[in-house]
C-alpha cells in the first residue's frame, strides 16, 4: 500500500433542495483514500454514506448538489467534470461501484457476457473479442467457471450475481471500487465468502476499495483505516487497529459497544438512542449532540473541527471537543455514563 493520496475528499458538503428548504446530507467531510488501501466508511442508516459516495461519482439526484469542497482523484480536482469527461475518463476505467442491491442491477434480457462487451465499448478501446478474453479472466479471479460469462442473470444464485458485478467493477481495471453495501440481502455465510472474494482481490490485483457499510465489524476484520460518520459529519478517521483499540469520539465508541465482541461473550450490548438529524440548512453545532453523554453546550454552539486526536499522531483525526474526556474515560474503563440505556439489542435505527 503507498501513502500517496489517490482519492482526497476536502471539506466536502452536499446538499439537496427540498420544499422545507436546503437539507445538508454530508457536511465539511474530509479524509483520503491511498493507493493499494482498503478504506472503511461505517455508519448508522441516514448518517449520510451513500450521499457521500454518490457525490464522488458524480451521481447524485438531480435536486442534489456539492455546495462546498472538492474532491481530486490522482491530483485533480473531479467534482466539476461534466458528464461525458466522466465517462471517457474516470467511470469504471479509474472508479468503479458496486451499488448498494447490486445484484439487481444486472439486465435480465441481457447474457452478462453482453453487457460486459457493451461497458467495455463505452468506457474502453477494447474490441469484443478483447472484452471477452479479459472478462473470462475476471470471472476467474472472482471464483466462477469462466465460461459462464454467457450465461444470464437468472441462471446464477444470489452470490454469484454478486460475484459478476464485482466481476465488471474490476474488468476495465479501475485503480478505485467503492462498494455500496455490497452484501446486502445475501444471508451470513454468503456475506463472508463475497468478503473474502474482495480481500483476495485487493491482495492479487492491488485495486484501492472503499466500502461504504453500517457494520462496523467488517471494516475493523477487513479494512486498513475507516471514517466513522454520524449526521453528515466525519466524526473519526484512521487507521482500524486505532480506533478500534483506543476510539477518541463518543459515536465510535458507543458504536463498537452496539455491537458483539467475541472477546466479551457476556458483555451485555447497548443501543445508541435517537437517530441522525435531519439537518435543514448549514450544520452549525455537532450532529451528534443530543444522542451524546459527554455533550456540553459547547457542543451546540458550533461543529467541532477534524483535528489530530493527540498531538503526536499524524494518523489518526477525531473532530470532538471532549475527545480527551472520551479518551480518558475509555482508558479507565468507566461505566457510569448517563446514556446509552444498556439493552441486549444492537444499533438502533439500522439497516
């Protein structure tokens, strides 16, 4: 994995006109993704992920809009790249997606073989009969027979529908895949096999991965560093190992606590009361705030800046004005906070 930055977010806010007025769906988010990283976003539904990777795309409904930031892939500012510049240049041959359900996204009528050929004329110079050599080695890298690419969708389980999309994100070799919750619907055990076809795949081509998802288990067994996001905000950004031991904001840390830890089988698991905001207008004080046991009123009064969570780490960022207090109590193992009410349940108001 390099170190040199391959996607930069920075002070991203995007937004959506509404008849209640201008709802801020991401606001002032930054963090990058390297070359070679598996990067985690993780967060509760609502919390504004799926915005965020839109906006990357360039993708957002038509009443959406980045109001604010940029965002620069190998260097270069694409937010304002139009539609056809996109096309030719950054979609599916640099950045790639796998959409959230994506196993629907395939055609029906079409054999998969076909649609291959048709993205491979649209984003690419490559022939048919390059585009079917080259998908057939996709297919390999993913586990399923080769010779399978004519198949139709009807014709593949659940899994491997799965297995092709990822198939078509890595055919044109795009140096990015952002991936959309991409096991949603699948039961456990299929979950885990898709995850471990994306771990492969980042060992054996050295694709960067940025999936979006509320379980925060998989990014901390999967991924090299995570944002953690709650209402908008960038709440947490570093590396996994990191936030998982010592978390410095009090969402990350009530987030791993919603959660089961088969280091602490007994451990009863808590329910984050409340839900995100629905944010109307500029986000001028923490989103987190009213869910939030270490909350003062400072909290209210302004958003809190993403800044080092110590002095001495160029790592990690937390953006919480109690991030020292949090940190505090965590080392100390302190129980006594007034919120949240312990429950035997998980994140509540999840997916």
């Amino acid at each position: 994995m390099s170190d040199d930055p391959l996607l930069e977010v920075e002070n991203l806010t995007v937004q959506y006109k509404t008849k209640e007025g201008m709802l801020t769906a991401v606001s002032d988010a930054s963090f990058a993704v390297s070359e070679g990283e598996y990067f985690g976003v993780v967060g509760e539904s609502g919390c504004g992920k799926s915005t965020l990777l839109l906006s990357i795309l360039n993708a957002l409904d038509s009443n959406g809009q980045v109001t604010n930031g940029v965002i620069r892939y190998k260097g270069e500012e694409i937010q304002d790249l139009s539609e056809q510049e996109l096309n030719q240049r950054i979609r599916w041959k640099e950045i790639a997606y796998i959409p959230q359900g994506s196993m629907n996204s395939l055609d029906p009528l079409e054999r998969i073989s076909t649609q291959a050929v048709q993205l491979a004329g649209l984003h690419s110079d490559l022939n048919e009969e390059e585009a079917l050599t080259k998908f057939e080695e996709m297919f390999e890298i993913v586990g399923i027979d080769p010779e399978r690419i004519h198949d139709y969708p009807h014709q593949f389980s659940g899994g491997m529908k799965q297995r092709a999309i990822i198939a078509l994100a890595l055919f044109l070799e795009p140096s990015l895949i952002i991936a959309d919750e991409p096991t949603t619907a699948l039961d456990v055990i299929m979950q885990d096999q898709i995850f471990k076809h994306i771990d492969d795949i980042v060992d054996r081509v050295g694709t960067s991965i940025m999936l979006i998802t509320h379980d925060i288990a998989v990014v901390f067994e999967s991924c090299d560093r995570m944002a953690v996001m709650h209402g908008g905000q960038i709440a947490e950004v570093g590396p996994v190992t990191r936030i998982d031991n010592e978390p410095h904001h009090p969402y990350s840390t009530l987030l791993q606590e919603a959660f089961p830890d088969i280091r602490e089988p007994n451990r009863d698991l808590s329910v984050i009361e409340g839900k995100p905001p629905r944010q109307i207008g500029e986000t001028d004080y923490c989103t987190f705030v009213d869910r939030c046991p270490w909350a003062t009123e400072e909290c209210r009064e302004a958003p809190p800046p993403l800044e080092r969570a110590e002095a001495d780490r160029s790592d990690h960022f937390v953006s919480c004005f109690r991030k020292d207090d949090v940190r505090e109590e965590n080392e100390q193992g302190t129980d006594d906070r007034k919120a949240p009410n312990q429950k035997s349940g998980s994140l509540a108001n999840d997916e």
